[in-house]
C-alpha cells in the first residue's frame, strides 16, 4: 500500500482548486512510471520477468502488483501500483485530520523495493504517492539506497541526482526532505539509519512549511523553521515536482548496479547481506507507516508485504571485525552525512 497513516496535525486548509482530472493525470503517471521502471529492470536483469498480479479490493479499487524472481541480478523485485477509493478512513488519519471526516477518500502511487542477489550492490526502496479527501489533499513519496557494503561513490550518485531533480523545482526541497528521510528511515531501537537516505517527504499540500513530520526538535524541523515558511505552491507545481521525482530513479540507481554486479564475493559478504536484510524487515514491520495503512484499510496482504526480501538471517550480538569494510559501514554509512557535498578522504599514505 502507498499512504502514510500518521499525518501530523495540520489545520491549514488546502483550499487550492484541483484540476478535474486531478486523480487520472496522476493515476497514470503513477501506472506509466511502474511501466518504465519495471521494463527497464527486466533489460537490465537480463534472465529475470516480471509477474503481474492484478487485484481488486472489496471496498472500492485495486492494483497490479508485478513481481520479478530469481533473476541474475535481483533476487527479488517488487514493483507495485495501487489506485484505492472508499468512505472510510482509518482512525490515524481521522485524528490528525478531522475536516477529512465524512468526505469519500481515494488514494493512488507506485511503490518499490529491489533485493539484488550481489552484496555489493544497494537495495533500494521507491514510493510516490497521492491522497484526496474532501478538502484535504496532499502528495508524498521518496526514494532511499540501503548498501551492505560501503562505496561512497555510489552514495554520492544516488544524491545528487536526486538532489539534482529537486533543484528544478526548488531550492529548498533536498536540504529539508533528505534531512526528513534520514530521520524517518531510523530504526530507533538499533540507534542507526537503514542505510544512507535519499527523498523523504509527505503532506505536500502547497502551503505551510515544507517539513510535516511529528519531530520538531530532530534536524529536518529545525532546517525548515529556519527557512521559514515558501511561497504556496500549485497543484500543477507539485505534480510535476513528484514526476521529476519518480523519474529521477532509474539515472540514480542503474548506473550503480552496472558499477557492482558483476563483482565477485564470498560468503562472508553474502552472510553479512543476509544479516542486515533483518534489519529491513525490522523497519518495514515495526515502523513503515505504509505497511499500517495499508492493513488498516483492507489492501492486499501479499502486495503490503512483497517489499520483504525472500532471504534473511539474524545472529546474536553481532560485532563488525574492526577496520573492517563491514565497520565502516556501521561507523560511516549508517550515520547521517552530507552526501551531495561528499569530499573524499585523501588515500592513507
């Protein structure tokens, strides 16, 4: 499923006039980019197919959930797309946004994440999204890379280009929502960052301030009071800002993968990909707020789920060997940095 479910509280109105073609423009973009996506991976892949599974739900809408296995470079991919509508909302959303009450709800996005089978190269997690009901609107969505072993090359790619198709459409939009992604993928119970962040935004109703998330002392709120609050931004404006967006992730990952798939690891690397894959299962389980809404409100159990990836270990009181390429992910990787702006280190005489 593709909606957040807990929206902080927010009286504004969002009193702009939508276009009337509002849900099918974005309705299609949202098929057209799962469209793109999933053509190119299979090409890249070369020996995997996407399956699609089309679903309906009892209350009103649906999807198609396509799904790649066991192919050379992915072990599994997820690539899903969801369009519901109803007249009841779940009770996170009523008590954040009340003025929502008695209006119809329809909600629609493109949601994604890639296990490949190489350790060297990065999972990689896509959602964008969009929610009308009545008066309230919004757009959300992000992209975020989780590497199991430390290249800050491929870091710094992931960055820019993402920082790049922000840039387009405003200058503050990387600094506040790659400061929002970092905050929002944290597994607080671990005390670290799933992996090294991207896009993280939602609530994006073309007023107020750009951060809306529930943290107003962490970094992502300070950086946006700091900005104070933008001009209002359209619903065209905004649209075109999560197109940018979702377009933007084919040039910031797939030159990644051709850099690491073809490089060779042992079991090592491959046990200690399996290791930190539990701790994707652990966020996406105990924190992911589109895994809440999507059981909350009846979707499709198989396609909430299918960002699970097929395999995953745990260990007891897991230490990295010191120096090790598996510290320095913990010490480094795991930890906010400013990526976009990534000087590297000189080489160790």
């Amino acid at each position: 499923m593709v909606i957040n479910s807990q929206t902080p509280t927010m009286r504004a109105e969002s009193t702009q006039t939508l276009p009337t073609d509002a849900k099918a423009r974005v309705s299609q973009f949202m098929k057209q980019l799962q469209d793109k996506i999933t053509q190119t991976l299979a090409e890249l892949d070369g020996v995997g197919k996407f399956q699609e599974d089309a679903w309906e739900r009892p209350e009103g809408g649906g999807g198609r959930s396509r799904i790649l296995r066991e192919g050379a470079i992915f072990e599994q991919a997820g690539v899903g797309f969801s369009e519901v509508w109803g007249s009841h909302l779940p009770p996170s959303i009523l008590a954040q946004r009340p003025e929502a009450a008695g209006h119809d709800f329809y909600a629609t996005g493109t949601s994604m994440v890639l296990h490949p089978r190489s350790p060297y190269v990065p999972t990689v997690h896509l959602n964008y999204r969009y929610f009308e009901a009545g008066p309230v609107w919004w757009f959300g969505g992000g992209a975020d890379l989780t590497p199991y072993y430390p290249f800050a090359e491929d870091a710094v790619h992931f960055h820019k280009t993402l920082k790049q198709a922000c840039d387009l459409h405003h200058p503050e939009y990387y600094p506040v929502f790659k400061r929002w992604c970092d905050e929002y993928f944290y597994l607080k119970h671990r005390g670290e960052t799933r992996g090294i962040g991207g896009l993280f935004f939602d609530y994006q109703e073309g007023r107020g301030s750009l951060y809306r998330g529930p943290h107003n002392d962490g970094a992502a709120a300070t950086y946006s009071n700091q900005i104070g609050t933008p001009e209002p931004r359209s619903w065209e404006q905004l649209f075109a800002f999560a197109q940018e967006c979702g377009n933007a992730f084919l040039p910031a990952y797939v030159p990644i993968v051709e850099r690491r798939h073809k490089m060779e690891y042992g079991d090592r690397q491959r046990n200690f990909q399996l290791y930190r894959r539990g701790r994707y299962v652990e966020f996406n389980l105990v924190y992911d707020r589109g895994t809440i809404f999507g059981l909350q409100t009846n979707g499709r159990t198989e396609s909430i789920l299918m960002s699970l990836p097929p395999l995953v270990r745990w260990e007891y009181g897991y230490q990295p060997e010191p120096n090790s390429p598996e510290a320095q992910l913990y010490e480094i990787f795991l930890k906010p940095q400013d990526w976009a702006n990534w000087i590297p280190s000189s080489p160790k005489s």
